[in-house]
C-alpha cells in the first residue's frame, strides 16, 4: 500500500523547507508513521546536527531522517537522508515500509547522502560524515588547487594517499543491509501478488455464485407463471362450463315463461271455468294472457264442484277446497304419466310442485304449454308441459 503524505502534508513541508533554509536554525527533522497506519507525521525537529538527531532514533520504528550538515571540504551545506528501521520492527512492516522508500526519497528530495540504517554504527555521526567528504572531495579538491597549479611552491613533502583499509566486518554488514532491502522488496512483490490472485479468485467466486444464483430464480420464476397460466386456463374453463350448465338449465323455464306469454287462452282460466260447468266461448277467452296470474277469490265454503277431467259415476260430489286433495290410492287409472325433467315451485293453489324424476300421473293436456296430472304427494294440478318428459 502507497505511503500517504497528504494528511499532514502541510506540517511535513513545513519542517522540510525549515531544514533547506540555510538562514534558519533548524538543521534536522525526524519523520515517522501514525502507529501501523501508512500516514506520515513529523515525529521531532530540532538545531543541533546529527548528535542530536541520532539520538531520537527509535530501534522499534521506521523512521526517516533529513539533516543539513556542513561539507567539511568546502563548508558548503550539504544534506543526508538516513532511512531507519529499527532492529525491532515486524518482517511483515519492513516488507511494507520497504515501498516507501522511494516516495520518501522523492519527497525529502535534494540529499547527497542517503543512508539504510538498521543500527547504532550505521549512524555514527563520524562515519556519516566521512561519506559526507567522500560526495564532494574530488571536485572540492580540482578547484581549490587550481589557482597555485602552476606557481613555484617550494620543495613538495611526501606525496599521500587516499588509501582507506577496508573494514571486513563494515562490508559485511552493507551487503547484508542491501541483500535484506532487496529480499524485503522481493517478498512484499510476491506477496502483492498472492494478494491479486486471490482477489480474482474471489471475484470469479463471487460472479459464479451471482450467475447461478441468477438462473435458479429465472427457473422459478418460469415456473411460477406457468402454473399461474395453467390455473387461469382451468378457471376459465371451469367458468365456461357452469355458464353452459347454467344456461341448459336456464333454457326450459325461459321456453316455458315464452309460452306462457304467448298463447292467447289462460289454460288455468279455462281449468276454472270447466270445473264450474262452464263452456268458453270466444269472447270470454282474453286477448293476452297476464305473465303472472293472479289467483281468483275462492267460492264459498257451501258450494260444489263438478269435477269433468274424471267421469267417476259414483263419486260424490266434493267441496273445491278438497278438489285437488286426491290420493293416487283413489285413483284406480294412473293415466298417461311423466317424469319430471326439472323442478317446478306452485304458484299457487291451482297448480302443483314436483323435483327432479318426480312422477306426475293421470295427466291431461289441456294446452300446448300447460297440462295437470297427480303429484307424488296427490296434489292435483297444472304445471309446464316442458317440465316433463312422457312415459
């Protein structure tokens, strides 16, 4: 993860044009993160050179130094960034720390020095120093013997050398120092890698999950509209069918109510008016029969009626509240007989009721659209000729 100047971004340039002003005391600045976070924040500053810089190096932190020493060649000023990692930091956080060492460098950017730190001798002021004389010796050398190159200066003393002996132990410690940084380098590359490929993993994971998931709801809900199709169709069929029932059974009565209205003799009128002895003539016949008869005022309770369906020589006349409270037991001749196709309520005392494959006896045919017969429970009267069916 990237190193993040920004937070404290003005704090940190701050201290670092403090330590660039040859005109301000302040000759160091000491930079470290915020806990295990990737923030850079001004750890301490201060004017008195490396001495004292070197001391507020902390062995369990990773720390970045910039200080302005003076060269002791030419008393020019001269800068060193000293990148430390303390001794007791996690491999884990050098790894981390290790790609930022570049940002930092090109943040604190101006040094001539720069030194990886992980000790004590590998920031003896001295020492840092030397590497300091080394930076700008030849250079600083060429210019300042310029001048007397060619003058007579007296006898010569021994000509030096510039031969250092090598410290085993020193090289020893800075192919170590460099091997670490790469190594460190290496594993935290390796380990961004292991890192992308499980996130690809993941995501594939995730994206196959997503699909599969996608399809199973698409199934169901395939399914769900067609059984909700399958349940319409039925309905409407199961409706289209009790309409055709409903209207089979609708079909009689509708057939009956039209005869009824249509035919020019009220045959319950006439029935009446044979039962009184009556003959009908065609100016007593109205012109149109009512829809709904009204049921006339009975005779009085003395009077008696002749009955003419039946010619019964003994049978004694009766009173017209019993005329049609005749039991089939008394009637010796069932005559022509029907079965009752549909139900049928009286509307009055005139007429009679039967249910569905009743049997109606002794039936007369005194019109196209109404006959009268026995009941099954002895009732005698009309009813609609389209109710039944003839035996």
């Amino acid at each position: 993860m990237a190193v993040n100047l920004s937070k404290n971004g003005p704090a940190l340039t701050a201290a670092f044009k403090e330590v660039v002003d040859e005109k301000s005391n302040t000759n160091w600045a000491l930079f470290t993160y915020e806990g295990n976070s990737n923030d850079i924040r001004l750890a301490e500053k201060g004017d008195g050179g490396l001495e004292e810089l070197v001391e507020e190096l902390n062995s369990g932190k990773v720390m970045y130094a910039f200080c302005r020493v003076q060269d002791p060649n030419s008393g020019l000023p001269k800068y060193v960034l000293i990148n430390w990692t303390g001794e007791g930091v996690k491999d884990a956080r050098k790894g981390i720390c290790a790609n930022h060492v570049s940002s930092m460098a090109n943040f604190l950017k101006g040094a001539h020095v720069t030194i990886n730190a992980r000790g004590d001798e590998d920031v003896e002021p001295e020492a840092i120093m030397q590497k300091v004389a080394k930076a700008s010796g030849a250079n600083y050398s060429f210019h300042k013997e310029a001048p007397s190159r060619f003058q007579d200066s007296g006898p010569q003393g021994p000509v030096g050398s510039v031969y250092q002996k090598t410290n085993a132990m020193s090289e020893i410690k800075k192919t170590n120092k460099d091997n670490f940084w790469a190594q460190a380098e290496k594993e935290e590359e390796k380990r961004r890698q292991e890192e992308r490929h499980k996130a690809d993993e993941e995501r594939q994971k995730m994206e196959k999950e997503r699909k599969d998931r996608e399809a199973k709801e698409a199934m169901q809900r395939d399914k769900r509209d067609k059984e909700r199709a399958t349940q319409i169709d039925q309905q409407k069929k199961y409706q289209q069918q009790q309409d055709t029932e409903s209207k089979d059974q609708e079909k009689p009565r509708v057939e009956a109510a039209s005869l009824i209205s249509q035919r020019a003799v009220n045959p319950r009128e006439m029935f009446k008016q044979r039962e009184r002895g009556i003959t009908p003539s065609d100016s007593d016949v109205p012109s149109a029969a009512p829809a709904s008869p009204q049921p006339e005022e009975a005779p009085a309770a003395n009077s008696y009626v002749q009955e003419t369906a039946y010619e019964k020589p003994a049978q004694p006349p009766v009173e017209e509240n019993n005329l049609y409270e005749v039991t089939p037991d008394e009637t010796p001749d069932r005559g022509t007989c029907a079965r009752a196709l549909y139900d049928y309520q009286a509307a009055d005392d005139t007429e009679i009721s039967f249910d569905p494959d009743d049997m109606i006896t002794g039936i007369e045919m005194i019109d196209e659209g109404w006959w009268r017969g026995f009941s099954p429970d002895g009732h005698f009267g009309m009813f609609p000729a389209n109710y039944v069916e003839l035996i």
